[in-house]
C-alpha cells in the first residue's frame, strides 16, 4: 500500500497527515505557533522559524509512525496566502514573510496603484478589487518601505512554494495562489501581467505557473537528509490553504460552498466563470477548469483563542457554558472585526464591538456571542456572494472549529443545511488527496470516497427567527460604530509607531 504525505503551514497552527491511498487516515499530527505583529495592523511569520521548522517537526513524527512495508508515493503542500516573503540570491529570507490580508500595513500602496491603473480595469483582468488581501501592494510596501530589503531581494514566495522550493528546488507557484496575487495576475488569461509586474516589482523573478496537483519535482538528496522523506519522492505543487480544504472535502464542483472554521472564517463558492464584485474575491479554482467567488473574516478562532487566553478556561468549558445560553447570548450582540475586516466590507480600521454588556455577563455569554458574530459575518457575505451571481447549492464544513455547537449556530443564523464530512481536518488532508491525484494514486472524483460526509447539519426554524431579528442590528452596528472606531484605530496606530 502507498501513502500520501500532506502538510499545511496555518496562522496559528500546522497540520500534517499520513494518509493511504485510498483515503484513510494513518497518522496526524499538529504543531502550534504564533504570528508577530511588531506593529498595529502587521502580521508576520518567520519563514525559517515557522514555516520550515512546523515542516520539518511534523514530517519526522510523521515518517517515525510510517507502517512497516509501506512506502510514500508523494507529498503535498499547503500554507496561508496570499502572502509575501522577499528572498534573495541564494533563497535565504530577507525580512519575515508579510502575511495575507490580516496584515493591513499597506494601504496607502492599494491606493496608489488602484488610482494608476483603475478600479474598473483592475477588476477587469484581475477580478478583485485591490485590497489588504493583495499582493501588490504588499510588494510596493516593501519596496518603497524597505529599500534596502527590495535591492537583495530577487525571488518571493509563499508558504506552499517555499516549501516545493526547499523540497525540489523547483521555482513554481499555483494558479490558484497567483490568481491573489492582483494586479499582477490575469485572471482569464492565466498568466503574469508582464508589464504591471515590471511596474510594481521591478528587476524579479517570477514563478513558473503550474496547476496545485501538478508534479513539479523529486525530493532532493539534500531535502531528504533534512526531512528524512527518501529523495526521489514526487511532490505536487500544493495552493493557499482554503483551496486545499476545499479539495478535502469535494466542494470543487460548481455550486459547492466550503466554509473553513479557523483562525479567520474562509469561504469559497465554485463557480464555472469568473462573477467579479467589488465586495469580493474572484479567483481561480483548485482545479483548472473552475473559477471562484471568494470571502474571508479577518478573525473568527482568532477570537474564541482570544477568549481562552484571557479567561484561562478551555474550549470544552467555554462550549458547555455557551451550548447552555439561548440564542443571542441574554442580549449580547457582538461585531467580529477585532482585527479589521475583509469581505465584504473591506475596512481594517473597523474594530471589534461587543454590545449589551452587564455585570451579570459571563464568559460563556462572550464565548458564544463570538460564535454568533462569525455566523452573521458569514451570512453576510453568503447574501454578498449570492447577489454578485454565485449559485449555492451545497454548504460543507471544514477546519478545526467544525464542531457541533458552532455549525449548528452558523445553520440557523444562515437558514442552510451544511454538510459535515467525516475528515474535517481540513488543508493538510488536501494536500495529500491534491498529491494523489498528480502521481496517479486517485482520480479527482475519488474524493467523495476518500472523504464522505457523515452529518448534515439542519437550521432550527424557531432558533432562525430569533437570528433573523438579530442580523439587522448586526448590520447596523457596524456602520453605527464605524467613526468611533477608525477614530480608535487611528489612536492605536499612533501609540505602536
């Protein structure tokens, strides 16, 4: 029997998972870490410190539980994005890698470049707006910011196509990621907008484009001996962790909906052709005959974390005392932005809101007051994604936080059944599923076999009205609040320097 090798390199996590070739799980294994934010609105990882080190850790308690007779047939990658780490000459990090759209620190750069080639022709070839989740901007940050960092730079990567680098040596990024990387990237077209890279990021090079499950290298003999996976072993080039999860559990056809309970709140609906809408992210899909509408929260397990550290009680304790509360927590309504947010808003100097507050409020009020705002955020931007022309036909879940009470939260704030697959480990299981299919182990459609679902997750019509009511001061509260907290932000900005 082969198996399959999958990691992925989270914001707050990494996951790695040993899998055979016919979708069963052998082995799993997680590695914490943290973000750094040196300053308010930046969000980083060290890429040696973080990235290469999760990779390494995890593959040697992984490979040490390999069975006996067994051999892998390859190995898939995954990682945050879009997200930017300079390199230079011989590939060594220049500065931490400047994460996805978390990292808020180059807004004057989205403008600038939004004003030289246009809102409407950026949308046009791109497919979104430029916002904090582009990449871009990020590189004109750097260059304009850190001169000296962008003279030694000559090559970047992210978290996925670091890794294959590592591994292989191979210079390739997915289409899917380079389909974040706007304006530099032709949605249609497939391919670098020449010119606009030339523009904005002057004097690189630029990843060859490659398909996720596409097989771009072998194991090297120098990548063996640090990882201690034997050289020759074939590697996929891997995509931006949501895709990933999104391969893991099917929702890779048309009308599927996967939502990704994580550190940030993720969702990608597939659709056959590109329906850009400023509200929005228009992508390319995992595969290369799809397209699709994307939406992110900037925090949502960002926030129930937040909570743990500063109660000092555990997730099981904090789900009990939330499961035990009525819908809308005794009067609390919260907003999610505690770290700004993305779709469909697009405002990091929005600011977290909690609303109702009494003495006689708990943690387990706040806890699931936290719960309840990521399901009207994600309501939001489903009714976002619905209006720009998306067809939703199939919600799954996904991720670690793809729990019982949380879900069924989210299904009776949406009013939508979700499917709940048996494997809700989420991108690192895609990583492996993505290598099967490049080395021939399993045909795209064997994922339904691989991962079925196991629970459907059914909206509680009683428990709906009550949300329903509860949305509309959802949405006005951020517009209500949105001076006072830009008017915060702007304070916080000033007292980080």
């Amino acid at each position: 029997m082969t198996l399959l090798l999958g990691i992925d390199i989270g914001t707050s996590s990494s996951k790695g998972v040993l899998t055979r070739s016919d979708g069963q799980l052998v082995a799993q294994a997680v590695r914490e870490h943290r973000t750094s934010s040196p300053r308010a609105g930046w969000v980083e990882h060290d890429a040696q410190e973080v990235w290469w080190r999760d990779f390494t850790e995890l593959t040697a308690e992984l490979l040490a539980r390999l069975p006996p007779g067994e051999r892998l047939a390859g190995v898939g990658v995954s990682g945050i994005g879009p997200c930017l780490l300079p390199a230079g000459e011989d590939d060594e990090p220049l500065r931490p890698a400047v994460l996805y759209g978390v990292d808020t620190r180059a807004g004057d750069q989205v403008a600038e470049l939004t004003a030289r080639y246009g809102q409407d022709e950026i949308m046009r070839r791109c497919g979104s707006a430029l916002t904090s989740q582009a990449l871009g901007p990020k590189f004109a940050w750097v260059r304009q910011r850190e001169p000296e960092v962008y003279r030694r730079m000559r090559r970047w990567y992210m978290a996925s196509s670091y890794l294959v680098r590592r591994l292989t040596g191979a210079y390739v990024l997915d289409h899917h990621s380079a389909s974040q990387c706007d304006p530099l990237h032709d949605l249609r077209g497939g391919g670098w907008i020449g010119p606009w890279c030339e523009e904005v990021a002057p004097g690189l090079e630029w990843p060859q484009l490659v398909a996720p499950a596409q097989v771009v290298g072998e194991v090297t003999a120098g990548a063996s001996e640090a990882t201690g996976i034997p050289a020759g072993t074939p590697v996929v080039a891997g995509t931006i962790d949501a895709w990933a999860e999104s391969a893991a559990v099917g929702a890779t056809s048309p009308g599927d909906v996967m939502l990704m309970y994580g550190t940030t709140m993720f969702l990608v609906d597939v659709v056959g052709e590109p329906v850009p809408d400023v509200r929005l992210w228009s992508t390319a899909g995992a595969y290369e005959d799809t397209y699709c509408l994307a939406a992110g929260m900037a925090t949502s397990g960002a926030i129930t974390a937040w909570l743990r550290d500063l109660t000092g009680a555990g997730y099981d304790t904090l789900t009990e005392e939330a499961a035990a509360l009525p819908p809308g927590a005794e009067g609390l309504l919260m907003l999610p932005y505690f770290a700004g947010e993305r779709t469909p808003v697009f405002d990091p100097d929005a600011r977290g809101v909690v609303a109702g507050l009494t003495l006689r409020h708990g943690r387990g009020h706040l806890y699931r007051a936290a719960l309840e705002a990521t399901a009207f955020g994600v309501r939001h931007n489903l009714a976002a994604m619905r209006e720009a022309g998306g067809d939703l036909r199939r919600l799954v879940a996904v991720g670690g936080g793809a729990r019982d009470l949380w879900t069924q939260i989210v299904t009776d704030v949406t009013g939508l059944e979700q499917s709940v697959p048996r494997h809700t480990i989420g991108a690192a299981y895609g990583d492996a599923f993505l290598a099967a299919v490049g080395t021939g182990v399993a045909a795209r459609e064997d994922i339904h076999a691989w991962n079925p679902v196991e629970t459907t997750v059914v909206p509680d019509p009683q428990r709906g009205r009550i949300y329903d009511e509860l949305y509309g001061h959802y949405l006005a509260l951020y517009p209500a609040t949105r001076e006072t907290a830009h008017t915060l932000a702007a304070r916080q900005h000033a007292d980080s320097g």
